[in-house]
C-alpha cells in the first residue's frame, strides 16, 4: 500500500526553514523535510497542508508562534460552520491551514497536533482518484466530485485531494499560479508523478 512519510518542502534556505518549522509547529523531520532548491514558481503551488488540533486556543497558539516567527496571516482566526481556525503563509511560501472542529476550549490549552494533512489542489478529481487507488491508495472518504481523503494508515502525514481552485479560494488566495509545486511527497514502492504534476519519491 502506498502511503505518505513525509512531505519535503523546496526553500531557499535549509537553515532558516528548519528554525521557521521548529519555532512556529514543532514539527520534526520525520513529518516534514526541507531542501535548498531553487525551481522557479509563481502564485498557488496548488496545495496547501493543514495541522488539525482539539480546540481554538491550540489553533491560536500555533498561529501566534507561527507568526513570531516570521509567519504571514492570510486568514485571521475564526469560528465557521466546521469549527474554528487560520491560514498562514510561511516565509517560503508554504500555505498553511491551522484548524479545529471545535468551537470553544474544553482544557488546557496544548501544543499537540491530532494530524497533518497534505490537500492536494487537481483539475480533475475523478482522474486523479483513479491513479491514486492504482497506485495503491485506499479511498477512506468521498464526497461526489468535490473532495478525496485516503486512508491514512500509521502514516504521519494524511492525504487529501480538492478542486485546485476550491483549494485556493479555501486557503484565500488567488488560483492562478504556474511553475514548480515546491513540493516532493515521500512513499510509497516506486517514484512517480501524478497528472497534476506533484512528484513522490520512494520509501527509503
């Protein structure tokens, strides 16, 4: 079965993306990589990847951190009909999503993430559904043509796939954009690369 280890991100600096993902989520090497490249690319990178957390004052919390460090706010913190949260911008231009489904805190406020979730933005979701059950993804739910979510497994890291411009209207930012994705997903048998264009290494 395919699934996802970790997801690499392309930045400019190795060193200071490190800091920005320590400092800000926390987040160790075993969900999330970064490595000096310089592709060109310009506008949406077509995905966006979430942290989901059990209540507003975790998402606030992140968000806070997040923006000390060098973290740009592209959706303020707040309530909507699914729950409570924020989307952010990092300072390689990862798009971020911090959210909840609760609506108010029932505890201690707490710095642990439930999951992460890559969303991946596509032109076609019937398409890219199919080539990912033949790669070996399990279909956990669906929502007619609208949204995907694969079975995670003991995967860190969960995958979604999402309308490219639903995506990018969700994340608050403009559709268009154009070149490289800035982002290597990790797993699986073999390397590949999906009909939109994002690329997978195999499992070491």
């Amino acid at each position: 079965m395919t699934f996802i280890e970790n997801v690499t991100l392309d930045v400019a600096d190795e060193k200071t993306a490190e800091e920005f993902y320590r400092a800000a989520f926390g987040l160790s090497a075993e969900q999330l990589r970064v490595r000096a490249a310089a592709e060109p690319t310009e506008g949406f990178r077509g995905y966006t990847l979430s942290l989901t957390v059990a209540q507003p004052g975790t998402v606030d919390s992140f968000v806070a951190s997040a923006v000390a460090a060098g973290a740009t706010v592209i959706k303020p913190a707040t309530k909507s009909l699914w729950g409570y949260g924020a989307t952010l911008q990092a300072p390689d231009g990862a798009i971020w999503k911090l959210a909840t489904s609760a609506k108010k805190d029932t505890g201690p406020v707490t710095r642990e993430i439930e999951s992460m979730v890559l969303l991946l933005g596509v032109e076609d979701i019937g398409a890219s559904k199919k080539f990912y059950v033949a790669q070996g993804l399990t279909v956990g739910k669906s929502f007619a043509m609208t949204y995907v979510e694969f079975a995670a497994g003991d995967s860190p890291v969960k995958l979604g796939l999402y309308r490219r411009k639903a995506l990018a209207k969700d994340a608050g930012v403009p559709a268009a954009g154009s070149g490289s994705h800035r982002i290597t997903i990790g797993g699986g048998a073999a390397a590949f690369t999906d009909p939109d264009g994002f690329a997978w290494q195999a499992a070491a």
